[in-house]
C-alpha cells in the first residue's frame, strides 16, 4: 500500500515577550529566555496540527521599569 504524501505549512513568527525580571530571582536572563522558549515549544505541541517547532532566542535585552 503506497502513503500518500500529507503536504506541510511552515509558518514563521516574530514575537517578542515582555517578562517581569529581578536579577536576584535566582534565574539569569539567559534561563529565564531558555524556560520561555520551553514552555512556547510545549504549548504549541498541544495544538494537534504541529509536528515540529524550531525557534530562536534573537536578543534579550533588560531595562528599567519605573
């Protein structure tokens, strides 16, 4: 029996996440983006259509909130 091939979407996003962040949480910037990027990854595997996810960190910046 021959498969017939399911055809893919790819969908590219641009986001960026605004996080309350203390230095003295315990976590750098660099693991609380690392846990982010996981959690998003999680989620959109819930979503029974996606087959894979591949995503990049492009920059965390810090400023200070008033």
């Amino acid at each position: 029996m021959e498969t017939i091939p399911v055809p893919k979407l790819t969908v590219s996003f641009a986001v960026d996440i605004e996080v309350a962040y203390s230095s003295f949480s315990g976590k750098t910037a660099d693991e609380i983006a690392e846990s982010l990027q996981d959690e998003i990854h999680d989620l959109l595997f819930e979503l029974e259509q996606v087959t894979g996810v591949c995503s990049t960190c492009t920059s965390i910046s810090t400023e200070e909130l008033s």
